[in-house]
C-alpha cells in the first residue's frame, strides 16, 4: 500500500486582487537566525486561484497546494478565515 502525501496548507493575508480568479497571498513566517539565534519574520507571496472571487485586500485566508494551474499559480483557495475590517 502507497501512503498518500498530506497536501500543504498555509494561512495568509491578501495583497492583490486585481487579476480575475486569481489573488496574491503574503504568508509570514519566523525564521531562527543560524548565528545570533534570534527570530525573525520572512514573507513569501503565493499566487492563488479563487474560482469564486470571494476574497479582497486585507482577508485572511487558508490555502492549500495543488497541481499547476497556470505559470504561477499553484494553490488554491480553500476557505476564508476572517474577512477584512472595512
């Protein structure tokens, strides 16, 4: 029997919606420098597909990986946690 892999899944806010099912999700994470051993923040932009266009600027959202879907694209958007304060 082959184990299946658990898909990633990862938790951000949106930056960009300007493209049509498609949006930009920063997703932060801490980083232990290898010398002073202090934690710091590093950003990584996902792009993201939103089938639905559900998401705007400032929601955070959880993605999760999929197969490609375009040039960039390669996760998809799985639910919205909390939306934005207006």
């Amino acid at each position: 029997m082959s184990k299946m892999r658990q898909k990633k899944t990862q938790i951000g806010i949106v930056i960009s919606d300007k493209m049509n099912k498609s949006r930009v999700v920063s997703v932060a994470r801490l980083v232990c420098h290898p010398v002073f051993k202090k934690y710091y923040k590093r950003n990584s932009k996902f792009h993201v597909h939103d089938e639905r266009n559900i998401s705007q600027i400032g929601d955070r959202v959880e993605i999760v990986e999929s197969r490609p879907i375009s040039k960039t694209k390669r996760w998809v958007l799985r639910k919205v946690v909390q939306k934005a304060v207006a």
